[in-house]
C-alpha cells in the first residue's frame, strides 16, 4: 500500500518551488501526495497546474509591528486550524513536510495534534518567525547553512541544503535565444526581483537601461503589473511579469545574475554555477534574512553583494561589470562548493520518519 504525505508552503514561489523540487523523488518512492495551502495564494496556481490535490485554508499574517489586522488575523489562523485538522483527517497522511511561510502554521500544530509527524525545511540563516512558531511541533527541521543549525535544536537539526528543481538543469541556450530573439554574441543579464517583483530593481535598471544596453542584453523578470510599456520594443530589452515553462533555458543563457537574496533562489543560483548581484530585501522592510544569506554568499565567492540601501544606477552598473569581468572566479568558487543532494536527503528523512 502507498504513503501518503501532504506538502505545505505558500506565500511566495520559495516557499513552493522545494517543495515542487520533491515531487518527482517521492512520486518514485512511491507517496501518494497531497498539497495544503491558503485560499488564493501563489501556492494554489502552482500545485494545481502539476494536478496535485489541493486543499485551501484560511492563512492570517503574523506581524512583529502595528496593524489593526493584528486583530482578526489570529480568527483566520483559527480557522485555519480546524480547516488543516479536517483536511487531514480526510487525507490521512503518514508524514507532513512544510517548507514555510504563515499558512503552514496551523498546518503543522494540527498534524502534531493528529500524531502525524512532520518534517520542516528552513531556508533561511535564522528561523523565520512561521517556523519558530512551528518546530515544537517538528519531527525534524532541515536547513540550508551550516550557521543556522545553532538556532535550531541539536536532536532536530539535519543540514540537507534546498531542493533544486532537477528541470532547471536541463535548460537550452539555443531555445533560449530563439525565444528572446537575441543576439548570441552580446551577453546576457538576466534581472530577478523576486516573485512578487522588485521596485527599487526595477527601477535601478531601467534608469539606467541605454549605458546597460550598451554592453549587455537584459532579460527583465518584473513582477505581475510592473512591466513598463514605453520599453516593448527595445533592442536586447524583454522584460515578462513572471516566467515559468522557459526559466531553464533564460537561466542556461545568461551569464550573470541580478537577483534578490532568498535562500532558495541562491541556491538554485550556486547549483547552476551563475555568478550574482545580490540585492537582499532591505532589513526595514524584512527581517534581514536575506542580508545574512547574501553575506554568505558573498564571503564564499559566489557573488557580490549590493544592499538596497547603496542600490543606485552608477553602483548597479559597477557591480554588474566587476562580476561579469570576474565571473571565471566565482564560477570556481561554485565548482568547489560542496553542493549536497538535498533532494534525495529529504526523502531519505520523509522515509524514515513516516508513521
């Protein structure tokens, strides 16, 4: 007879995409799979494109400021949680695996309350406050870095690194270039904001897109309702909301990264080997997560940190030209980085520990 296991995770593409990364392994091992997530989220369009059974709960925010939201949001999570208990009562799963985010909150205490054993990945250096909240009621807790096992605790704690997704290995620059309609001798920068897009990128780059244009081609991942119409038709210039079905091949193409510092997305970065301007989300609009993992990989050679807060036309440029320049040294660094197979880790750890 097969397992079952429900996966959980939303908010944002990183807390999906792992959890789509381990779709395939346990498919193999032979898991009947099941995915919760909230209402509308990113999430929901993802897991059902892949016809995965989905089940949505309601999901509340919980904020560390001021908002009158503070006040109903903890009713959604309570409702939340007797929506989990009832889903998994109907899936009966024998294991649980949460990637993240404020949606798998109620998730993992109902899976704790049900006896289902739970296993939860944490991407970042320092446990988000979700996951703080969630590993009491953890099995295990994996993670990226080897600085964060300190915050977690010692009977817990297995350093797997992220799952990658294996399609994005396997990307074509020929498909690449016909899609894009570019040249194949200029090179190419492909510029990441984040799933949700990036303001302070976006508009970085496109102030100073000619004195950019001049040296590179751009491939522009804006975010939904961000793309600007007056740059359609610019020469070595394309700019999409959000891309999905050719990101492998955009990634095999380019020769250096503009991205956002979420674990996930530099991780899939270091296993593809592509030298990176980081610009971690600034620490007044997050909780600096993303600075400390852009400082890890900044001081293992991978790439360069840029913050927000220095992030003008003149310092995009110089940063964007020094890691093209040197992008054969980060590369190296990359090569030698010991890149776990976090995949076949994860699995071997859901195995296991299923009732």
């Amino acid at each position: 007879m097969s397992k079952k296991i429900v996966l959980t995770g939303g908010g944002t593409a990183g807390h999906v995409t792992p959890n789509m990364a381990l779709i395939p392994t346990l498919r193999e091992k032979g898991f009947e799979i099941s995915y919760i997530g909230s209402y509308e989220g990113i999430e929901k369009k993802l897991i059902e494109e892949i016809n995965i059974p989905y089940y949505g709960i309601s999901s509340g925010k919980l904020r560390r400021y001021f908002d009158l939201k503070n006040f109903s949001d903890p009713f959604k999570v309570l409702k939340g949680y007797s929506e989990a208990k009832k889903s998994l009562r109907q899936i009966q799963p024998d294991i649980v695996f949460s990637k993240g985010g404020f949606v798998t909150v109620p998730v993992v205490i109902a899976a704790k309350h049900l006896h289902i054993p739970v296993i939860i990945h944490e991407s970042d250096m320092t446990p988000g406050l979700a996951n703080k909240l969630a590993i009491p009621a953890a099995t295990k807790v994996c993670c990226n870095f080897p600085e964060t096992l300190k915050h977690l605790p010692n009977d817990k704690a297995v350093l797997t690194g992220s799952p990658i997704r294996q399609e994005l290995m396997t990307g074509s620059k020929a498909k690449a270039l016909q899609f894009l309609g570019f040249s194949p001798i200029k090179p190419v920068v492909l510029v990441m904001g984040g799933s949700l897009g990036s303001v302070a990128i976006n508009n970085a780059l496109r102030e100073d897109l000619d004195r950019i244009l001049e040296r590179f081609q751009i491939i522009h991942l804006c975010g939904e309702g961000k793309t600007d119409k007056n740059l359609e038709n610019k020469t070595g210039y394309r700019q999409f909301e959000y891309i999905k079905k050719e990101l492998a091949d955009l990634l095999a193409l380019s020769d250096v990264v503009i991205s956002r510092a979420g674990a996930n997305a530099i991780c899939e970065l270091l296993a593809l080997r592509k030298p990176a301007v980081l610009i971690p989300l600034s620490a007044a609009a997050s909780r600096g997560d993303q600075i400390l993992n852009a400082k890890s990989f900044a001081s293992q050679g991978f790439s360069e940190l840029l913050e927000e807060e220095r992030l003008t036309k003149d310092s995009l440029y110089n940063t964007l030209t020094k890691v093209y320049q040197n992008k054969d040294t980060y590369i190296n660094h990359m090569k030698n980085s010991a890149q776990t197979d976090a995949v076949s880790t994860i699995t071997s750890l859901i195995v296991e520990h299923s009732r």
